[in-house]
C-alpha cells in the first residue's frame, strides 16, 4: 500500500514540476536558485522513453555508484588503488567500450564482493583481494564486472524496475536540476523525492542481483576477455571453486557475494563450453602472482 | 617496506602449502591422465566422488594426488573443492592473518603475532588521509603507463580470440 501511496507522491511531484516548469521556461524564472528553463529542458527527456546517450548513461552511473558507496569506505593505499585501474584499463581497452571513462574502485571492506555499475564503474572490497592468490585471478573477476557494463544488464536492469525507463530520467533531471545551482557542487541529486526513488531501485537491483542469465552471459564474456587480454582463462574458475568450496556454509563475509549470483556449479558448468573455445588457441596464460603479491599486500 | 618484503617472503615460501593442502572431490568417474593433456596416457580411474589431493594448477588442469599415492592429470571442471574446512585450504588471506608482522610502537620488533586483516588495515591506515569519490580520477592511467604495464607483464593481446560482442 505504502508504495502505490509513494508512487502517487511521486508522479504528482513530478507533474507539479513539469507544469512550473512548462510555464517558466520561456522567462528564465529561478526559485531558490534553480534555473527553471534547464528544468524544462531536463523534463524534455522524461517524455523521450527510447534510448539512452552515453552522457545518460554516465550520469545515472555516477549517481548509482554514489548510492551505493554511501556508507562505504574507499581504500586509501594508492599503490593498491592505481594497480587494480592498471589491470582494468588493460583489460577495458579490449572490450567495444575501450572509450568509456572507466573507473576501478578498491573499498575498504573484509566482506567477499565486486560490483558494476553502468557507465564504466566497478568496485571489489579488500575483502575480495586478499582472498585472491595472482592478478589473472584479479583480472578473472574484474572482466566480469566490466562485461557487465559493456553488456548493459544494470542499465536494462534499472530500465525495467522503473517499467517506462522514467526512473533513468529522473536521475538525470535529478542532476540537472542540482547543476542549475550553485548550492549543489557535486551536481548529486535534490529533492526527497527523486532522491528517494531512485536510491530505493538501486538498492533494490544491488540487493537482490541481476537476472541469473545475465550473470551466466558475464561469466562467458569475462573468461574470453581475460583470454584475449593474455591472461589465463581458468583462473577465474579457482576463484569460483574457492567460493564455491565456502557455498552453504553461515559466512557473514560471502553472504551478498552468494546471495545476489548463481550457485558456483551452475555457472562452472555454463563455463565449459566457452573454455573448450579457449583450450582451442595457443594462449599465453599469463598468471603473475608475483607482481600481485608485491602490489596487494594488506 | 620492510614489511611489505617480509610479507612477499612468506607468501612464497607458503605459496606451495595453499595448493598442497587443498583437497577435492571429482564430480564423476574420470579417468588420471600423466600429462596435462588431452591425448595422455591413462593412469588410472576413480570413480565419482573419490577424494584428491590438488598438488598444482597448470592452465585447465590440476595435478593431483590419489589416496592410493597415485599422481597424475585431470581438467579442472572435473573437481569441486572441499571446504576450507574440511581440507584445512590456507587463502592468501588466512596466512596473512596467522603470519602477519606488525612493526610495533616502539620500534623494535619482537615477532610474529596474529592479526586479523580487520586489525592489520586499521594499524597500517590510521595515519593516511581517507579518499573522496573525487579524487578517484586521479587513479586513472595515462594510455602509456597501461602499455608499459602491460609490457613488464609480457601481457600480449591474443588476437586469435574474438569476442563475441566485437
């Protein structure tokens, strides 16, 4: 009940400001210092449904990954920062999306997790790293998350929660309306209600994961990107048996790891066929467990 | 820095342990092959639900160790790790915190005490200025220091492989 309550608050708020908006435009009315005219122009978008740009897309990614970091703590070795972006940028520039500003965040968390989210950001705890034993592994589980983003599956996710991709539209008027003044220097989103909204779906699609097929389809195309990158492919196999070996068990530093993906035997098997593949070229298999050692130290 | 070399030191001299002690169960019957490939030799067979050893990991293969002493070759997918547990696995992770050498206050070090990593990342940060999400750009690399990194790594791209969203 409560939600059709919020949802009829919201969809009111957002007429009310597309009526001012609609009558203010013209004239360049400001009320508490938003411009109303760069509303108009921001409210256009809420009524074009198709596709999204990739400026959309970066926007509503910095606005995701910010909610999702909210109560996180980024890690402040600069070493460990600048060498997991080495890796990943590495592998991003082999990917169709070699362009997008990729951003590889390191956070300060004993918990077992990565994740993505749309426009090019993925964060791994320390928890994550420390558990690993070699960068192809580290690389293994970054190409996942990348794949994520090159394939869209938070961008399409976050559409179809929001039913007509309004949601998407509100993050970004969101922003526009805080670029419109100088009260919001980081651009971040004003307003409960859009505010509220919009973190109530990201946490809602970061709390229950994505489809299990686009979790397989990740898998696939994360194990083929760190083949063709130059690393071995199967690392990202022991790192799936390590976590599979801790699957079942009450750990509290796996529990969002396991919760949000398939079981570990099931995205194995979904593996075969595409190792088969990679078995079927002379690879170079780098594995450098060495340099991670000396770069990922606690 | 010391205490970074320290920590590289033992993670090698552990590094043979973490697969040493890592015990598995093949998934159905298979077949030990006496190298890591397909056109090996069989040694042996073991039925489904048999318990190995993994001594080491070369590509798609893990060579193992029988309970009857027996060692050989067979795939990876072809196992599912026990727990930790169960077969007493070391992680990375788990030695660090059974080895860890913290510098103390004083200066002098007295040896080996054990930490969690919980401990370890609040001792080793508590006088370093935190990181806003702004200066997260600063991390991004030049197109250059990517390559050079690549390089020191002999990290080549594989053109034989052809993604399937290229």
């Amino acid at each position: 009940m409560s939600q059709y309550v919020s949802h009829f608050h919201y969809k009111f708020s957002l007429i009310m400001i597309l009526t001012v908006s609609m009558f203010c435009s013209a004239c360049g009315v400001k009320i508490q210092g938003i411009d109303l005219g760069r509303v108009f122009d921001a409210a256009d978008k809420v009524s074009d449904l198709g596709e999204k740009t990739a400026e959309e897309e970066a926007i509503l990614g910095e606005n995701t990954i910010r909610a999702l970091l909210a109560d996180s703590s980024i890690n402040s070795q600069i070493n460990i920062q600048n060498y997991v972006n080495k890796v990943g940028y590495w592998l991003a520039s082999h990917t169709s999306r070699a362009d997008l500003a990729w951003q590889f965040i390191v956070l300060d968390d004993p918990a077992v997790n990565a994740f993505a989210a749309p426009g090019g950001y993925i964060a791994l705890t320390t928890g994550m790293l420390y558990s690993l034993n070699n960068e192809a592994e580290l690389a293994g589980v970054l190409a996942h998350e990348i794949a994520h983003v090159v394939l869209y599956h938070h961008m399409h996710a976050l559409q179809t929660k929001s039913k007509t991709g309004l949601l998407l539209d509100l993050a970004i008027l969101g922003t526009q309306v805080g670029n419109a003044t100088t009260a919001n220097e980081k651009g971040e989103l004003k307003g409960p209600e859009v505010s509220g909204m919009f973190d109530k779906a990201v946490e809602d699609l970061y709390y229950k994961g994505l489809d299990r097929k686009d979790e397989y389809e990740a898998d696939r195309l994360g194990v083929m990107l760190s083949a063709k990158a130059g690393y071995d492919p199967y690392a990202f196999v022991s790192v799936l048996q390590a976590i599979g070996s801790r699957e079942g068990r009450e750990e509290k530093d796996l529990q969002r790891f396991i919760r949000v993906h398939p079981s570990v035997n099931s995205r194995l098997g979904s593996l075969e066929a595409v190792l088969l593949v990679t078995d079927s070229y002379e690879l170079s298999n780098r594995v450098l467990a060495q340099r991670y050692l000396n770069n990922v130290s606690p | 820095m010391k205490y970074r070399m320290t920590h590289s030191l033992l993670l090698l001299l552990f590094s043979h342990m973490i697969w040493a002690e890592q015990a598995a169960v093949v998934l159905k019957d298979t077949q030990i092959l006496d190298a890591p490939a397909i056109s090996a030799q069989a040694i042996t067979s073991i039925p489904k639900d048999s318990q190995v050893t993994l001594l080491k990991r070369k590509g798609g293969w893990y060579k193992i160790e029988t309970d009857e002493h027996k060692i050989g070759w067979l795939r990876m997918l072809k196992v599912r790790f026990i727990s930790e547990q169960e077969s007493n696995q070391k992680s990375i992770a788990k030695i660090l915190r059974e080895t860890a050498i913290m510098p103390p206050a004083s200066g002098v070090s007295s040896g080996v005490r054990g930490m969690s990593s919980e401990e370890m990342d609040k001792n080793i940060k508590q006088d370093i200025q935190p990181i806003e999400f702004e200066q997260l750009k600063n991390f991004i690399p030049a197109e250059e220091s990517v390559r050079e990194f690549a390089e020191e790594g002999k990290l080549r791209t594989q053109d034989s492989v052809i993604l399937p969203t290229e």
